[in-house]
C-alpha cells in the first residue's frame, strides 16, 4: 500500500481543536499519513490560549530533519511558528530537503486574543518564508497585517492576493470568514494570473475553533495526494464547511471544529 504523507510544522493545542492535533485529525481524515514537528506547546481549552511554551529553534529543527532524512513528506504545512528564529529554521530546512509543496497558513492571533506569532517575526514570514510557499492561507485580519491594507471589500481582498503574490508564494487563498457583515461568504484564489471564488452561506455558530488549521490541513491533505491547487481548495472549502455543520458542541467557550466521519 502507498501512502501520500504530510508533515506539520505547527503549535499544540492541548484541547484537541486547533493545531498540530486539528492538522493530524484532517491529515488521517482525508487519506493521508500525519507527521508532525511542534514548535511550541499551549495550555489550551474552548475558553481560551492559557499558556504558550515555545521550543527551541533547534528542537524544531531536529524534529524536520528526523522526518526529511528519513520518512519524507509529499507536502508540508506550517502553522504557528511563534518566532522569528524558528521562521528561519524552519525555511532553511524547507530549502534543505528541497520541499516545494509547502502550504503556509500565518496563524498569528488566536480567537480569544492571545498571540502566537510575536510581532517581530512578520518581516520573517514575509522574507523568508512565503517565498518558499506554493500556498498561503490568511484569514482578512492576517491579510492585512501582511500587506499594511485595510480591507473593507471584495476589491481589497483582490489587491491583497496580488501584493501577497508579489512576496514570491505562488498561490493565496484569502478566506472570506472574517468578513463580519457578510451572509454570502467568499473565499478567494489567486494563482498569480486567475482569480477563483468559492461562495457559501455562513453557518452561524459560536463553534468555530480551529477552522483556519483544519482548511488548511485539508488542502495540505489533497496537495499531498498530487491534486491541483484548485481541486486541493475547492475540497478544503466543502470539508470545512461540514466540520462547522458538524458542531461537536464541547467545552464551555468556543468549541473545536473537528470533521466528524
Ligand atoms: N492554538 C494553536 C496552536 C493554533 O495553531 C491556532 C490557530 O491557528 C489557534 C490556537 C487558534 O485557533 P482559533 O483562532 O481558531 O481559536
């Protein structure tokens, strides 16, 4: 039996919603073999981010290479990265292994406020990682802190994925979620040449926790299985969309947004 495997790079979520833990759960959800490299431990539940215990850059480091030297990976997903130093080590072991399918999702605030990307690494991302990127993943408010826009509309999402292309990734979905008054969600594709629109009715819940890890392990998931760019979002939009139907209704805050088979 051949296996298409996916690597992690990303922070733990004791709660189980968000994370390294939603990134397996969509890995092993959708086919496909889950490998992680942690980059720093939370004390975390439904309430909230109680803690953050970020390893050390060469913890992370070893981590990669005990995965690249042996097992491989045919995509790789990072997600919180804390630090400006393990921005760098982990590019440089991007670069080393020569992984092209590197889907990045620049967490850099959790729901209830606390920060999982200090301010100083944002230069780092942009620098140094999103060049490495087939695919980067904001949500608005992320888009935003990478490009210095305010964006109010459909048009500033669109100037958004061209100054993000512009930072060397290849591909930019900027999701529509964020957009607070909207009904009709858009989610946006840019290749570089094309845009693309996924549209969807928003489903109201308190319940969101983990979506952005969960969508982008899904497109991860269907990239490691060699699926294009668009099929890989398309999945991802439809895969969200039934883990926030789902609503596992846990925990006394936001719950986890957990694809339930
Ligand atoms: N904790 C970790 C380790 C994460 O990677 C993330 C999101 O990417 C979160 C918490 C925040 O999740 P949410 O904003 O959906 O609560």
């Amino acid at each position: 039996m051949s296996i298409s495997k996916a690597l992690t790079i990303a922070g733990s979520d004791s709660g189980g919603g968000a994370g390294i833990q939603a990134d397996l759960k969509t890995f092993q959800e959708l086919n496909v073999y889950g490998m992680s490299a942690i980059t720093a431990v939370t004390a975390q539940n439904t309430l909230g981010v109680h803690g953050v215990f970020p390893l050390t850059a060469d913890a992370v480091v070893q981590q990669i290479e005990a995965i690249g030297s042996d097992i491989g990976a045919d995509a790789i997903k990072t997600g919180m990265l804390f630090n400006s130093e393990i921005i760098e080590a982990v590019s440089e072991q991007i670069k080393r292994f020569n992984w092209s399918k590197v889907i990045v999702d620049p967490v850099m605030i959790a729901k209830g406020g606390a920060s999982l990307l200090q301010d100083e690494a944002v230069e780092a991302l942009k620098n140094h990682l999103l060049p490495l990127a087939l695919v980067v993943t904001p949500n608005i408010p992320e888009a935003e802190v990478l490009t210095g826009l305010n964006i109010l509309n459909l048009d500033d999402r669109q100037t958004a994925a061209k100054i993000l292309h512009s930072f060397g990734v290849k591909n930019v979905v900027i999701k529509g979620g964020h957009a607070e008054n909207e009904e009709q969600l858009v989610d946006l594709l840019f290749d570089g040449t094309e845009f693309s629109y996924f549209t969807s009715e928003r489903i109201h819940t308190k319940n969101t926790h983990g979506t952005g890890c969960t969508f982008a392990a899904a497109i991860t998931a269907e990239i490691a299985k060699g699926k294009s760019i668009y099929h890989s979002a398309e999945t991802a939009v439809a895969f969200i969309r039934e883990a926030i139907k789902e609503d596992l209704k846990l925990g006394q805050g936001h719950g986890p947004t957990n694809h339930w088979a």
